[in-house]
C-alpha cells in the first residue's frame, strides 16, 4: 500500500473475494460492520471519494447478497493524544456528516436493505466529558487508562462501546 492510498481501497482489495464467497452461501442472513474513515482522516485523504468508494463496495456487496449493513461513525479522534492537527475535528465532523447522508440515499435506494448507523462519535464524546463515571482517570495521554497508543484505545474503551453497540442493536432487530 502506498502513503497517503485510502484504506478503504486497500481493504476490499485484500477481503472482497472472501465475502462475497460467504454471502453467495448465506444471502441476508449477515450483518456486514463496518467502521473505517480514522486512517484515511489521519492521512489527510479527501473524504467524499474515499465515502463513495466505501458506498461503491457496499453495492458491489448488495449485487453479492448482502442486505444488513452496520456503519460505525468516526469517534472524535481529535481528543485523542495525536489529534493535535488543528482541522482534524472538522474533518471528523464533515466525514461523519457525509457518512450519514451517504447511509441515508443507500437505504432510501435499496428497500430491500437495512441501514443501522451507530453513533460512535456521540459514545466516544459521552465517555471522554464524564470519565470519572466509567472509571478513567486520564484520558489525554498514551498509556493513560483511556489510550493504548496515540489513537486507538485501551480494551475498556472496547468494552464498553461493545456493551453500548449490543444496546443499540438490539433496539433495531
């Protein structure tokens, strides 16, 4: 993979035949996740082709069989330790927005499909405002109990978006 070359492509190039060969076995019977955009915001790649490039793959997988797809936002990875670039929050904002409204006309095109959008960024924000009440007590700095490394956070994080992703899932089946 080249520098700066969206994740996105490099990612259904890598896993595409893969799924489509487990979606011609069980057609809508699956829920594809998928929560991509922190590396392709990181290197500064423009957002509406990399969303219409996400958007294409997730046609090719509906021609495939898919029908349930999961869209995970992007958290504010601007109060992360390495979001110091100063356009970063705008960047998430506009990628999330674009998301959004690229989720909506996918579902409003295919009535067969179902669009679940998970608000990752609203979770994120939630548990770096309060951290006391989740029980973190340094969420600015690597290896604090909130970040693992510059952007990726610790397994407690991971719990409790799992936790929150299970609550929200249930709400829509």
């Amino acid at each position: 993979m080249r520098l700066g070359q969206p994740r996105i492509l490099f990612l259904a190039s890598y896993f595409m035949d893969i799924l489509t060969s487990l979606l011609i076995m069980t057609p809508g019977f699956e829920t594809l996740a998928c929560f991509v955009g922190i590396n392709d915001l990181n290197t500064q790649a423009p957002i509406n082709p990399s969303i219409s490039e996400l958007f294409d793959l997730y046609e090719t997988l509906y021609h495939t069989g898919a029908r349930n797809f999961l869209l995970i936002n992007v958290p504010p990875i601007d109060r992360a330790p390495f979001g110091t670039e100063p356009t970063l929050g705008l960047r998430v904002e506009a990628w999330n927005a674009r998301l959004k409204r690229a989720a909506e006309a996918f579902q409003a095109r295919r009535y067969d499909v179902s669009v679940f959008y998970y608000d990752a960024w609203a979770f994120y924000t939630e548990l770096l405002d309060n951290p006391e009440k989740y029980g973190f007590s340094d969420t600015t700095t690597v290896g604090g109990s909130f970040w693992y490394d510059p952007v990726h956070p610790k397994t407690k994080v991971h719990d409790y978006m799992a936790a929150n992703l299970a609550d929200f899932l249930s709400q829509k089946w």
